[in-house]
C-alpha cells in the first residue's frame, strides 16, 4: 500500500527551518547537461521523485550520474540514444526539456508526449512552433515528438503565451544554434534566470534573463560547469504558510526574499506577521486570518505554485475571498478535499469563492497533484484532530523529507507505509 501521513493538528509550530533546492531549477539544470560532453557539477541537488525520473532518463541517454553529497556531478560523454520513452515521460512532463538539448547537440530527439500532474491540459506546443522557427523538422507519431535538424539557425521567436519550460527548452536549443536568437515574450521566473546562469558558465552568450526579451549568441559548443541551484521559492513559501496558518512563529531560512514577494504581499494583507530579512523571512501568525483577493499570474505575480496553499489559510479567515486560477485548468481539485475538514469553498469554473470558516477538523484526504497534497498537509497542521494524507507520492515529487521539516518545528506529523 502506498505511504500517507497521519497529521495531529493544532500545534502551533516554531522555529527555524531551511529550504531546499529548487525543484524547478534542477530539472531544467540537468537537462542542460546534455548540451556538452564535458562534466556538469550541479550544487545543492533536491533529493525528490522527479530529480531521480530526470536522472534515470538521462541515463537511458548515455549520461553517467553521481551523487556528491548534496550535489551531482553528470557528464554524457556520448550520446547513446535520443529516446525519451514514454514510461518515464508520462510519469513527469518535464521531460520535454531534454528535446532541445537533444536535437541541438544530436541533430535529433524522440521525446513521448508528457504527462505529470492532472491540473489541466499543458501543451508542448509552443515548444514545437519554437524549434521548428531554429530550423527543426517537427512529426508527431505513435504519441512520439520526433525532431531533426542537421545545426539549428538562429531566429526571432514570439511565444504565444508566456511558458516557462518552453522559454527553457528553447533558451537551451538556441544556445548551440548557429547565429543569434531573439525570445520574445520568455518567462521571467527565477528558474529560467537559474538556467540562464549556468548556460553562461558553460559558455553561453545569453542577454536579457530575468526580462520577457532574451537574446542568446549561438556557440558551436559548450564546456562543463559548476552551478549551485537557486532556493526553491514554493517550498519556501509553503513553510511560511505553515507557520501562518497554525497561528506560530516560523522563520524560513536559506530562501531569496525576492522571489516570494508577491506571496509575502498577500500574505500581509492577510495579517501574518512578517520579517524579513536578506535571506529569510520570520512568519507569526494571526489569531485568524483576514479574508483577501488573489489572481494567479506569471512570475513576478502570485504563482499559480501557491494557489492551493494560499487557499488553505483564506478557508480559515474571517470573511469571504475570490481566488482567481489563470494558468492551468482543474487546479481547483483540493477544494473537495478540503470540504471534508469543513472548509466552504464553492468554484465556477476558473473561480472560487471562499468563505471563512473558524476552524477545520481533522479527516481522511487523499491528494490529487503535488500542490494540492500540500495544502492538504497545511490544513491537517490547522485541524482539530487526526488528518490521514493518502497519495503521497505527489507530494514527493517537489518536497524534500517535509514531514521531517514539519516535525523539527514541533508538527505532530508521521509517514506511514
């Protein structure tokens, strides 16, 4: 039987913890190994479920991994394949981001159409218009993408809609193309502006990162690099949450303020208690929290990353809120869950409508995407009595040991198996 979490609620937590590497950053970060032949040091390596898929499937590629402590030294040498099959794919989409690393430096790729979380509908086709501008054949077969490309041209792309493993995929394709690519319209979350950091230290001539204009010189190859990932901002975000909403005294250390400004805003308006200082943020949470307004966007707006988590708490304030979804469909599947520790939530369509209550009780839930499974866990940390988590493989996907994390800060927090 798969593991879950038993949850003893009403702890008020305190204390000092640290968060880890990003999740979002490592991905793309591996990935970018198999754009040289020479050795990629990575620091500060999440150990999650989809860091170990994204290893094992560069290792299907030809790539040698090792493990350094907190780090990860890959080097592929040769490519042996440009099969990303679909077993690993369908278990995570961000396995996309190996077809442009593969299809600039191999001249083909073979990438199964991904899967990943069940939040909606997120096409690669943005991914495809893109490499198809860098000079890209493009065939979709058998549930296969399968690009060739003797060398990749530079080109001006305008991506449709902001998408931040498309900017990605293309950031790490256009590296190796021959000429100059403009990226109109890229995302600006602080995990393209980590790519784009060791991209350059591997040799790549990138402008514009952090802004929605990149430009990026083609290089005809790139060198090994050491890069250290950036902190992981939803982790981080999560955790203050956490002290927040159990009414505690939290600070969070090891997170770059920056990033995560756009919750600690809302959550001010919310009434949490925030300090904040270069590298940390001390949380104290309110008797009870004031009800707020929020609508999802790109970075740097509030991320769609912290929507469930941040609706947790609004279920518990005094009054009425709007949360607006406008990144992904079906990302409103921890409401249900949350009505059965008595949370009022009501959702039409891409809204919800959430009505404070004074307390949840504690309930037997089970998590349906990884976001969802820990707003789950916040709300069993708020909950009157037990609270049974089912599904936990979700929330090992992104969070590294949380329950351990939780538990050094006083929760009453156990995983079973």
């Amino acid at each position: 039987m798969p593991a879950w979490l038993e949850i003893d609620g009403g702890v008020p937590l305190r204390g000092q913890v640290a968060v880890s590497a990003a999740k979002n950053a490592a991905l793309p970060a591996l990935a970018a190994a198999l754009l040289t032949s020479e050795p990629v040091h990575l620091e500060n390596v999440p150990a999650l479920a989809d860091v170990a898929t994204m290893a094992g499937l560069l290792e299907t590629l030809g790539a040698s991994l090792a493990r350094d402590g907190a780090g990860m030294r890959v080097r592929v040498e040769r490519l042996r394949s440009d099969l990303a099959p679909y077993e690993l794919v369908s278990t995570m989409r961000a396995s996309v981001l190996v077809l442009g690393p593969l299809v600039a430096r191999h001249g083909s790729a073979r990438v199964a159409l991904p899967g990943g979380c069940a939040i909606g509908p997120r096409p690669i086709d943005q991914h495809l218009k893109g490499l198809a501008r860098l000079g890209a054949e493009i065939v979709i077969e058998n549930g296969y993408v399968i690009a060739r490309a003797s060398r990749l041209k530079g080109a001006r792309i305008t991506t449709d809609l902001v998408t931040v493993t498309g900017t990605e995929n293309l950031m790490m394709a256009a590296a190796l193309a021959e000429g100059t690519t403009l990226i109109e319209n890229a995302a600006r979350e602080p995990e393209v502006d980590d790519l784009a950091a060791l991209l350059t230290a591997m040799g790549a001539r990138i402008h514009g990162a952090g802004t929605t204009r990149l430009e990026i010189e083609g290089v005809p190859e790139l060198a090994g690099a050491t890069h250290r990932i950036v902190p992981d901002r939803i982790e981080a975000g999560t955790l203050i949450v956490a002290g927040a909403i159990t009414g505690g005294d939290v600070t969070v250390t090891g997170v770059v303020p920056d990033h995560v400004s756009a919750v600690l805003a809302k959550l001010e308006e919310c009434g949490v208690g925030l300090e904040v200082g270069p590298t940390w943020v001390r949380a104290r949470g309110p008797a009870r929290p004031q009800a707020a307004d929020v609508t999802t966007s790109p970075y740097p707006g509030f991320p769609t990353d912290m929507q469930a988590q941040l609706m947790t708490l609004l279920g518990l304030a005094d009054g009425q809120s709007r949360v607006t979804e406008t990144i992904f469909e079906n990302r409103f599947m921890h409401v249900a869950e949350l009505g059965r520790m008595g949370a009022r939530i009501e959702t039409d369509g891409a809204i919800a409508i959430v009505q404070g209550v004074p307390g949840y009780q504690g309930a037997p839930v089970m998590a349906s995407d990884l976001r969802a499974s820990a707003a789950l866990v916040l709300a069993g940390l708020a909950a009157r009595g037990r609270t049974t988590v089912a599904r936990v493989y979700h929330l090992d996907r992104g969070y590294e040991r949380l329950e351990a994390k939780l538990a050094a800060l006083g929760a009453r927090i156990e995983r079973r198996a």
